[in-house]
C-alpha cells in the first residue's frame, strides 16, 4: 500500500463526491428523517465502491473502446443535472412546508428506500462520470499503485455517506423550521447548474 497515493484517491473522492447532488440530497433527507439511515449509507458506498474499482481497472480499455463515451457521458450527466436543479428549484418555490424530520416513522418500507437509491444512484450520468470517468482517468497516472489509489477514493466515499447521513441528525433542528428545506433546495439547484455549465463549457 502506498499511503501518499491513498491520500491522494481519499482527497480526490472527497472533493468529487462533496458537491450537492441527487444521491447527496437523498441521503441528507434520509438522515434528517432518521429513516432507514444505515441501509441508505451502505447502498451508496457499496455503489460507489463498485464504481470506483470498475473506473480504476478498465476505464482506459473503455476509453480505447468507445472514445466517444466521456464526451456522451459529459452530455448526458449535464442534462440530468438541469433537469435536476430544475425539480430542486420548483420544490423550493412552491414548497411551504418544512420537513418532518426524527419522526421515528418511516416515509417508505426498507425495500423501497433502498430501490429509490440505487435508481438514483444508478441512474444519475454524473456518478458514472465522477466515478467510472474521472476516478478511473485520474488513476492511470498510478500505474503502480492504483490499488492504492482505489482504496483511498472507497474510503472516502464510505467516510462521506456515514457522515453525511449520521450527521445530518444536528441538522435536525434547523430543518425542522418552515422554510429551511425551500432554502437547501435552492442551494441544490444552483449548485447542480453550476456543475452542468461546468461540463459543457469547460469540458
């Protein structure tokens, strides 16, 4: 194990997965309501894990390929993105309540919570362009140590789901005050254009 290149894959998961994005949200709801937190945590990071492993190992077989699927990948994940910060900032302008959090009482049965994580996990481009595109180009400049590299950016994402949804129980509070909720909605459409405009401008 080469523990410089395992803090760089730690750090550079990190700063990928830090964002506010769909699965983010998902998970800092979940962890508001105290619904189903753990099964939620474990869903996301064991997708990221198998994401991230299939990035580092075959991303530049994939990449000789297919040579058109990072440009299509940055397309599509941009798309999504609007459509997503679009559905965050109709729920910010429209929604007066504030959200029921720490209740006890589940939204949703096990099932369905964790069916609704890996839709959204799964379905949302830009986890493959984080993981799969980004994690896997970043990882051949350690052609020596990409299990290293792997390890670090698994580890962060394991670290960044069970704090983001444990965590999210001192936010509890604040959420549960009307408006608050409209106003990390906003915040999530704003930053989900940016990222969107930052993929297809900045390539």
């Amino acid at each position: 194990m080469n523990l410089a290149v395992f803090i760089t894959g730690l750090m550079t998961g990190l700063s990928l997965i830090l964002a506010i994005g769909a699965q983010n949200a998902f998970v800092l709801r979940q962890g508001l309501r105290g619904d189903h937190v753990l099964a939620v945590c474990l869903t996301c990071a064991l997708s990221d894990a198998v994401l991230i492993l299939l990035g580092v190992t075959s991303f530049g077989r994939i990449a000789e390929w297919m040579p058109g699927l990072a440009p299509a990948m940055r397309y599509a994940g941009a798309a999504f993105l609007l459509w997503y910060g679009a559905r965050s900032m109709k729920a910010a302008l429209t929604s007066g309540e504030a959200l029921v959090v720490g209740t006890g009482q589940p939204e949703r049965g096990l099932a369905a919570t964790v069916a609704a994580c890996l839709a959204i996990t799964w379905l949302n481009p830009h986890v493959y362009l984080d993981t799969v595109v980004l994690l896997g180009a970043i990882s051949t400049r350690f052609a020596g140590d990409r299990a290293s590299f792997a390890a670090g950016a698994v580890t962060g994402s394991f670290l960044f789901f069970f704090a983001l949804g444990y965590g999210a129980a001192w936010l509890r509070p604040v959420f549960a005050r009307p408006g608050a909720w409209r106003v990390l909605e906003a915040v999530i459409a704003v930053v989900m254009w940016a990222i969107a405009a930052k993929l297809v401008l900045g390539g």
